[in-house]
C-alpha cells in the first residue's frame, strides 16, 4: 500500500547580524552588545548568527564577505552606532565615498576615497525600511527612515555589503528568498550618554527587540510599503 507524502518541511534561514568593536574612545558600542545579545536566536524558522566586525576601512568588509562566505545567509543585517541620533534609523542607501571625519581604529582616515574603485556610485538597501520603521513604531519604539549613513566605517561596510549583493548574486527559490541586505543605526547607550549632556539614548533591551522586529519583518515583508519616509534636510 503506497504511504501517504508527508508535506516538506521548509529549510531553515540564516540571518546574519553583524555590530562593531568599540570607536573614538567609547569603551562599549552598542551595535555589538545589541547584535550579540540575539545570537543563536530564533525568529519564525530563522537562526540569527551574530559577528563583530573591526571599525577599521577595508577590514570591516573583508570580515563581513567571509561572514557572509561562511554562513551563507539569505538575511545580512549590518548595525552601527549613531551618537546623537534619538531613533533606530533603517538606512535608505550606501553611498561610494570613504571621508573620515576621524581616524577609524587603526589610525586609517581616508578621505574622498572610493569604498570600492569603478563601481556604481550608491546603492539601496534591499529590506523594507519602511515597513520596518512602522512595525517597530506599532510596537512603541522610536523609528523613522534615515536617508545618509554618513562616510565613516558604516557607510563602508554597508557599501561593501550592497555590492557584494549586487556582484554574487544568490537566486532564491519557492523555499528560499534572494538574499537580501541593509544596514541600520541605533543611539548611544544610556552611560555613553551620561558622558554628552543632553545626548539622546536607548536601553540596551529595547535596541535588541528593535532588532528582533527588524529582521522578523524583513523576513516576512517581500515588497515594502508605500508610505512617507522622505525628510525635507
């Protein structure tokens, strides 16, 4: 007598997240310790795999590609520290210029120098920025679409990240989705904001539900919403 086909079950997603080593002084940098905080994570039938990378130009995207080599992830979120900002801030494109405003942490300050030489001049990023920036305002926390990711090392790593996309490409299938990847800044944490009267912080703990709302909607958002992210400056 012929068995029945049991239903396939779908194969799991890698995600990968990656923060940085602490910069210019600072002692902690909560991209990290917000990124390591959900390693081994599960979100829906997704792994999150957390790396940090070195806030050094060049190096930044060599250890993101063998991350990225290693794992074989159909996510990659890149994370940065934003002193000064007040939100979590999905960014909206990488632009082609390294232009250090200071030294990264091997004392290498570039300055109007291609991240990558004869590539395109920006790219987008692939997530739903917008419709991450609304679940993560549904869900009380401030968000909105940021619209420069600066020159520094996390506009680097997430040129670095957009093109490596755009030149190996990986098809997805009904199982698996095309690879998809971006960027996002969160604040200072609140004892590197106790340093800069009138800087604006977030705790640790609502920097890592941001993120576990950020990749769970990019995980499930496949066109992102049309709404207003767009800012007059």
């Amino acid at each position: 007598m012929t068995q029945p086909k049991s239903p396939r079950s779908s194969p799991p997603l890698r995600v990968l997240l990656t923060g940085f080593d602490p910069f210019d002084r600072e002692a902690i940098n909560p991209s990290w310790e917000a990124v390591r905080a959900l390693d081994g994570a599960k979100i829906g039938r997704a792994t999150v795999h957390a790396r940090q990378m070195p806030c050094v130009f060049g190096d930044a995207i060599e250890a993101l590609v063998n991350a990225m080599d290693e794992l074989k992830p159909q996510l990659v979120l890149c994370v940065g520290q934003a002193g000064g900002r007040s939100e979590i801030t999905p960014e909206r494109i990488a632009i082609n210029i390294d232009d250090g405003r200071i030294a990264d942490n091997a004392g290498h300050q570039p300055i109007d120098l291609p991240v990558v030489a004869d590539a395109p001049a920006a790219y987008f990023s692939t997530l739903p920025i917008k419709a991450i920036a609304r679940d993560l305002r549904a869900a009380g926390i401030p968000a909105s679409v940021s619209n420069s990711a600066g020159t520094f090392v996390c506009n680097h790593i997430f040129y670095g990240l957009m093109h490596r996309i755009a030149t190996h490409p990986i098809a997805g299938s009904s199982d698996l989705p095309d690879l998809r990847g971006g960027f996002i800044h969160i604040p200072y944490l609140p004892e590197q904001a106790a340093r800069f009267p009138g800087a604006p912080s977030m705790s640790l703990a609502t920097m890592t539900e941001a993120l576990r709302i950020a990749v769970a909607t990019a995980l499930a958002v496949k066109q992102d919403v049309a709404e207003t992210g767009g800012q007059l400056h």
